[in-house]
C-alpha cells in the first residue's frame, strides 16, 4: 500500500478547480474537478458515507492550516 501511496504522490496533478456540490436526489456528494493540464473537466460521486469523510479532512486541514 506504501508503494501506491508514494506512486500517487510523485505523479500527482495540481488541481484547477473543484466544485463540491450534492445530487438532491439521494444526497450523494459530487466533486466535479479540473487539473491544470487538462483541457475538460471531470467528476466523483461519492457515496453519503465518503462524502462525509471527504468533508472531515477538508475541515480538519483548514483548521491545522489556521493554527
């Protein structure tokens, strides 16, 4: 699993933009998201639970970053 993680790591693209946004439907998270190096664009739809997680590390780095 380490070996993956640091494969990702080194290849990694810097994100554009990302939109976090909810399908009303059945309240799936969807990130939609652009890399500098592309062209279009795409998108994530994430399960209720993940999408919940997602969030967590989102608020957990903006707290770290503000302290």
């Amino acid at each position: 699993m380490k070996d993956n993680i640091a494969h990702y790591m080194e290849t990694a693209e810097r994100l554009e933009l990302l939109i976090p946004t909810f399908d009303p439907a059945n309240g799936d998270m969807i990130l939609v998201f652009k890399t500098e190096a592309a062209n279009g664009g795409r998108s994530l739809r994430l399960s209720p639970e993940l999408g919940a997680e997602f969030r967590s590390y989102i608020f957990r780095a903006m707290r770290e970053k503000a302290n």
